[in-house]
C-alpha cells in the first residue's frame, strides 16, 4: 500500500479491497458465475462503475453511475441504427443519391459526438427526422427531446430532469 493511502486511511475511516494484479482480471480461465439476486428496484441506485472525469469542464472529478443509469441504455435496442459513427457518416449519406432514397424508411437519424454541418444537416432533415445527441463522463446520455424537423440542429433538453445552464464566463453556460 502507498504511502499515499496509508494517510487518508488514518484520517478517515472506510472499508479497503485488496484486489489481484491486472494479469488476473486479463486471464482467461473460466470463472464460477456470481450470483446477483437483487431486483431492479433494490439494485437501481447501487454503483455500476466509478469513472474520472477529464477535467475539459472544470476540476477534475472521479464519478460513481448507477445501475440505474446503466439499464437506461437497454432502451436503445428500440431504435434502429446506422452503426456506431461519427457525424463524418452522415456528411456521406447526404451526399449519395442510393442512400437518401432510404432515407425515409428510417423513423429518424440521430448523431454525436460533433457538429453536422448545416449542408448535410438539411439535406438529411428534409428525409427523415434528425437531431442530435449529448453525453459526457459525468452524466452519461442526457435525456433530450427530439426537436421539431426544423430545428434539426439544435439540442431541445428535457426539463423534467431539471438540468440548468450556468454561467461560466462571457456568453458561455454549462
């Protein structure tokens, strides 16, 4: 143990895990099943995975998501998908006549990850419903709505989860 533990181990009181070397996690010999018998309900707010953040919003945080937050994603089975790309994809559909006339059988196309430029943007919107997407270490997906077919390019928050913009500097909120 680091010295650097040992300190805040004796300014504060909490449980310590002494886990194996990496090379154990990394094996590959099989392991016995754990079994898992909460419910959702009595599960959804234990810890699913800690992560830290990377600091491009400010100070550098370590952040604790939830099942919860995690089962969330079982949602997205319900819609369909064009993969996992960037919004570099879609600059190509919008500019390939055999992909456009598919288009509309989609229910709507949704993109992240970056900016689309408005070119594309347009052509796509006038063939499906388009928007956009938002997430980050700390939150995850953000809920959002979908936008109105011609605010394709604008994110529309979900207010019931009650997020707000602050002030940070100038004409910038986060």
């Amino acid at each position: 143990m680091t010295e650097t533990t040992e300190a805040m181990l004796e300014r504060r009181q909490m449980n310590r895990y002494t886990l194996p070397e990496l090379d154990y996690f990394l094996s590959n010999l099989p392991v016995e099943p754990y079994p898992y018998t909460k419910t959702f309900e009595e599960a959804r707010k234990d810890p699913y995975v800690v992560l830290h953040s990377s600091g491009s919003t400010g100070t550098l945080k370590i952040l604790t998501l939830k099942q919860g937050s995690a089962a969330a994603h079982d949602a997205f089975q319900l819609f369909p998908s064009l993969g996992d790309n960037p919004p570099s994809v879609l600059i190509d559909i919008s500019r390939e006549p055999a992909f456009l006339e598919t288009l509309p059988l989609l229910h709507n196309v949704s993109y992240s990850g970056g900016i689309l430029p408005t070119d594309a943007g347009e052509v796509i919107s006038k063939r499906t419903r388009l928007f956009g997407g938002i997430a980050s270490t700390e939150t995850g997906i953000l809920p959002g709505e979908i936008p109105p077919p011609d605010m394709w390019n604008y994110y529309r928050y979900n207010e019931n989860p009650g997020y707000e913009l602050r002030h940070y500097a100038d004409n910038m909120y986060e």
